[in-house]
C-alpha cells in the first residue's frame, strides 16, 4: 500500500493547528462527546456504524479524542499517524465506511469544536481546522479506496456486506456461543488472516436500526468456513444488555443468514518471525488467539508456542478441551490457565494452573524467556497488567501486539 501523506498545508494553517494542541488535549473528549450527539440528532442512520454501548461507557469519545489530538500534534508531518489512520481504516472498511460519510464528519466536529471552545475557536482557527480535516480526511479516504480495491480484487472477496449462512451453533461455555459460516450463493469466499475479525450486521425486530458489530474470528485460515465465538452480554449496572450478543445467541440459529463484511484487521500473526510465540488472553479476548494457534501449529511446527489464557471459572472458559488437545498433540505447544475465581469444581479436579491473577513471578516461572514475539487481548485492564509486566522485562515494542476489543485505548492506561 502507498498511501501518501504529503499535508498540502501552508505554513499559516499548520501554526494555528500547533496551538490548538493543548487545547485539545484539555477540552479533547468533551469535544468529540458534543461531536457524536450533534451528528446523532441530525443524522440519526449514522448511529448504526457506532457501538452505542460504547457511546455510554465513553469509549467512543476518548478514542476520537486521542485520534485527533494524534493528527493535530503531527500535522506536519503526518507520515507518523500512518500506522493510525491504517489501522483505523481497516475498522472504516469493515463498517462499510464510504467517501460521502467525511464531509459530514467534518461539518460537526468543527460545529463541536465552536460550541466548546467559544471565542477560543474564532474564524482562523476554524478556517485552519477546515482545510487540515480535509487533508485528513482525504488520506483516510485514499487509504480506504486501495483496501476496498485489494478485497475486491481478491479471488471470492467482495466490498459492503454478503450474505452468509449459518452451518453449525456450539455451546462453548455458559457465556460464549460459537457460529461457523459459509457463503449462502455457495461461492468462493477468502481465506482470512490470524487475527481479523468481520462485522455482521443485524436486523432485529422492534429496533429502529440495523446493528453492525465486529467480532474476532476464531478458526484457522482456509478451515472451509468462518467461525466467530460470541460472548453474550448481559446487563451490568446501568449499561443495557448487549443488544447483538443476546440477538445472537437467542435468534441465530443452523440455517440462518448474517450479511457479514470481509476480514478486516491489522492484529495479524507473524509469520515470518520463528521467536517463541505467546499468546495470552483474558476472557473472549481468546478468540484471535485461537485462530493464531491453529494457524502457528500447521504452518510453523518447529515454532515454540506458549498459550495463556484467564477467566473467571470452568463454567465461563471456552475452548478449554480444544486447546488442551493441540497441547497434547503438538510437542510445540504449551498450555496454561488461570481461574480468578475457580469453582469448588475447578479445585477439586485441578484444571488450571494458577488461581488469581497473571503476575509476574508467575509468567516468568513458566516462560523459559522474554525473547520472543507476544500476542494479546482481554479486558482492558488485563491488557494494561500483561502490558506492564512485559515492559517491566525490557521486551521491545516490536515484540508487543495486541487488540482492544471496540475503541482504541491506551495500554499505559
């Protein structure tokens, strides 16, 4: 991919959005939360490409913030948020993102940024702000053009959403569901790559809007289907129920059609990295992860694979027995879980590893080394723990990969 990044800005532009800086990183997310609640009452069909239980939490919000604080500080240089607007794009392209959606984008941030900041957003900061978006926006737009080329072009690939059928359901545990799809036109259909997720979009009745949700998908490339392993998300505090994880599990079943959109993700495995491969994960955040383990042991047999995963209980820890099999299968593999709270049950027949929390004593204990390739995913403050431990051994940053589930957040917290 050679996007360019070449900003096309004058000098004058370029200054005042330099001091607009901290600005942003002061009044940044009241911002982009006046942003979405404008756009959503003018335009309430865009509500749809937005997880609204992320709007609620806030999540949604900082992630702009951070976004386009990014873009401000570096506007001079934008080459260095490329691996950013890369990264974000591949999200664009999954909901079905298109060129038209930006200028309305950009008509409410300005509006936001004028009804936050007051006298401070006068006209030059504004008129600055208009042509630096524009830049922005086009090398999103670019960006996204040359994905939705490389799909298309791919053979069995497609662009917006495709209908797919469901083949077979799995209980995996009290929690997490697991869906296997094939194309419902029975045609060729691409080989995903370890770490993607897909969005399915969902129509469920007595809801005004169709719904699209990403979610990881858990086999092995060329597996012949599509899995994706849901977790079912109920209501917690004053956060509803998960409208698409219930509708899911309680709606979905063997012979029902999802539309569904193309792999898409830049959370991808390494293959031509021989280093050691740990793969950690905390709750459904083991869904990538298995999909780099079926792919690390028929590809790569003679690569090391260490295999950690966290949860609650037995009663809430999928695909136990499957990856307990591939460790007793492949001499490559070593497996290990740990149980937070593990049932009267779990003690009593000892099918984990450790009790608690991951730690350090503990990680180092089972790893013969820090020298190799890391991989994780979980709730964000398990990230932020494994994140820190790994710091805490001097392991380089090209040697730590990992996926928020939903917005970006930061891993130092």
């Amino acid at each position: 991919m050679t996007t360019k990044t070449k900003t096309d800005l004058d000098q004058q532009t370029i200054d005042i959005i330099k001091v607009t800086v901290p600005v942003l990183e002061k009044h940044g997310n009241e911002i982009t939360k006046v942003f979405y609640q404008r756009m959503f009452e003018n335009h309430p069909e865009l509500k749809n490409i937005f997880n609204q239980t992320n709007q609620r939490k806030g999540d949604q919000s900082k992630a702009l913030a951070g976004a386009v604080y990014a873009a401000a500080y570096h506007i001079d240089q934008l080459e260095k948020i490329l691996p950013v607007v890369k990264q974000i794009s591949q999200k664009h392209k999954s909901l079905n993102i298109r060129p038209e959606h930006y200028p309305i984008v950009g008509k409410y941030l300005l509006l936001a940024m004028k009804e936050v900041l007051g006298d401070k957003a006068n006209a030059d900061v504004l008129g600055a702000w208009e042509r630096a978006y524009g830049v922005i926006a086009s090398l999103f737009i670019e960006t996204e053009k040359e994905m939705f080329k490389e799909m298309k072009d791919t053979v069995g690939g497609w662009t917006g959403f495709r209908d797919f059928k469901v083949i077979r359901r799995v209980k995996e545990c009290d929690v997490i569901t697991s869906f296997y799809l094939v194309p419902a036109d029975n045609n060729p259909f691409p080989a995903h790559q370890a770490g993607q997720y897909i969005t399915v979009q969902a129509e469920i009745e007595g809801e005004p809007l169709v719904h699209l949700r990403q979610y990881s998908l858990s086999c092995a490339p060329g597996a012949g289907h599509y899995r994706i392993s849901v977790k079912r998300e109920d209501a917690v505090n004053d956060l509803p129920a998960g409208i698409v994880s219930n509708y899911l599990h309680d709606k979905i079943k063997i012979g029902s059609t999802l539309p569904i959109t193309a792999p898409s993700g830049d959370f991808i495995l390494d293959q031509t990295n021989d280093s050691p491969l740990v793969l950690i994960s905390g709750g459904v955040g083991l869904t990538p992860m298995m999909s780099m383990l079926g792919t690390v042991v028929k590809q790569q047999p003679e690569r090391m694979v260490y295999f950690i995963h966290a949860a609650q209980s037995s009663n809430v820890h999928a695909m136990h027995s499957a990856v307990k099999e591939i460790s007793h299968r492949y001499n490559q593999v070593s497996s290990y879980v740990i149980y937070g709270h593990p049932t009267y049950e779990d003690k009593l027949i000892k099918n984990h590893d450790k009790e608690g929390y991951i730690d350090d004593e503990w990680l180092t204990k089972i790893l013969p080394t820090y020298d190799a390739s890391f991989y994780f995913c979980g709730p964000a403050p398990f990230m932020r723990t494994v994140y820190q431990l790994l710091k805490g051994h001097q392991v380089d940053e090209s040697n730590i990969n990992y996926e928020f589930f939903g917005p970006a957040s930061s891993i130092t917290g």
